[in-house]
C-alpha cells in the first residue's frame, strides 16, 4: 500500500484494538510469558525486601523511612518493565517475520505506536503490580500506602519509559536483531543517573545537572521527600510531567523515523541481523 493511500485511511481504534488483542491472545495463552513479566519483579522485590530488613536493624537513617528501598525498587520497575514491555512486543513481531505483513495491511505507523504504549502499560501493570501485592504478606509493607502521589510517582515513570522504549524499538527496527541487546542495557545506564537508591546530592558536580535533566531523577527525589518528611513536592512532578511530554514526543518522532527510513530501505521484510 502506497504512502498516499495510507495517508487517506483514517484513524481507526479498532485497528489499534485488534492490534493489543492479538498480544493479549498471545500473552494469554502461554502461562510462562504471565509468570515471567511477575517472576523478575518479584525477584528484585525479594532482594532488596531483605536488605531493607537488615538495614532497618542496623541503621537508624533507614530505620526512619520503612519501605523507602521496597517503594524505590518498585517505581524502578515500572520504568524497565515499562520500556521492555515496548521493545519486547515490538520484537517479538521482527522474531516472527511479521513487520512486513503488518504495513501492508491499512495498519498505520502511529496505530502501531498506540498498540506498543497498550501494550506496556498492561504487561507494567502485571508485573509492578504482582510483586506489590507479594510485599504485603512477605513484609507488611503495601506500597498502594502512598495514595495518590503514587499515581503520579507512576504516570511519570511509565511515559518516561514509553520514550525511551519507542526510541529502542525504532533502532531495531532501522538496524535489525543485531541492536536487540540495547533493549536490556539502555535502561540500566540511566539508573545510577535516576537516584534510585540515593539522593542526587551524592553525584559527583558535573553530573548533576545531567541527573536533572531526567524525569526519573525528579520522582525518586519527590518519592524520597514523601517517605522521610510526608511532604509531597508538586513541584518536582510537574516539572517531570513536562520533560516527559517533550521525551514521549522526541520518541515517537524518532520511532516515525526510523519506520520511514526503514521502508525506503525495504528492511520491514528483510528482518534479521
């Protein structure tokens, strides 16, 4: 189907619909895919659980603040889940050869795009949320505590992740299979960035301002304020809320890209390394 054509189909949610059921059939139907988006969640959950209990013992600082490593652990992962979720579905259709057929059909690019944000979103959901739930009974921490800030503290990690997810999934697409690894390790290098584990303060100077310049960085700091003063800096989130409009539009702009350059170069029906 040509570019002109396309361009006169108009937008059809139900396009966008069958696009996130043939996932949710996929997802639905193979019992370790659902454990596996619960598995490493719950992991990490475990991990730092325990070692909030040890710290809580042997550190007042910590003993201060229960749950701020267990509620920081599990916003991370909204973030990561939120950005695999999008580069894994994206994948798993260049693993089954299945991005050409898609582009022939009346699917459009940005469909496709709203399908992936979909599709992060539940899989994030499944994931963050089963390893919540297992904190309550394993150390009667529940992280749903934090009431609405938590929706924001959320709302703000996933678009973050929605970017950065949409930009991974538009280089492999334009590079092929080869660039799949920067789908595990994009995430990681802005961890130590985030401030996940500790204030921003500790960074050394010149990566301060570097560390600001990230969305992530502004909700573990306002996450942190939340649980040692009970204050929640409105502030701090919407200046995040703001960066992140302007990442989410950069991600999709690039993604949109990289399927242009992709199609000139036939390399939606070539999918390999």
């Amino acid at each position: 189907m040509s570019d002109i054509t396309q361009r006169d189909i108009p937008l059809s949610p139900r396009r966008i619909g069958a696009m996130v059921l043939r996932h949710v059939y996929l997802l639905s139907a193979s019992w370790p895919r659902v454990l596996e988006l619960i598995y490493w969640p719950t992991v990490q959950m475990v991990l730092w659980g325990f070692i909030t209990v040890f710290l809580a013992q042997n550190s007042s600082y910590i003993a201060q603040a229960t749950g701020v490593l267990l509620s920081a652990v599990l916003l991370w992962d909204v973030l990561f889940r939120g950005q695999l979720g999008i580069a894994l579905v994206f994948m798993e259709e260049m693993y089954s050869r299945n991005l050409g057929h898609l582009f022939v059909s009346p699917l459009r690019p940005y469909e496709m795009v709203c399908s992936l944000l979909l599709m992060s979103l539940l899989r994030t959901l499944i994931g963050v949320g089963g390893a919540a739930l297992v904190a309550i009974p394993f150390f009667d921490y529940n992280v749903f505590d934090l009431g609405l800030p938590l929706i924001a503290f959320f709302l703000n990690l996933i678009l973050m992740s929605w970017a950065i997810g949409l930009l991974v999934a538009g280089v492999v697409m334009r590079y092929g299979l080869g660039a799949e690894s920067i789908a595990w390790v994009a995430i990681f290098a802005l961890q130590p960035l985030s401030g996940v584990y500790y204030p921003i303060s500790v960074l050394p100077e010149w990566l301060q301002p570097l560390a600001w310049a990230l969305p992530s960085s502004h909700v573990f700091e306002g996450l942190r304020e939340l649980l040692f003063h009970q204050t929640f800096n409105v502030g701090m989130l919407i200046t995040a809320a703001w960066m992140n409009m302007f990442y989410l539009a950069g991600g999709i702009a690039a993604f949109l890209a990289f399927f242009h350059a992709a199609r000139q170069r036939g390399l939606l029906l070539h999918v390999g390394e």
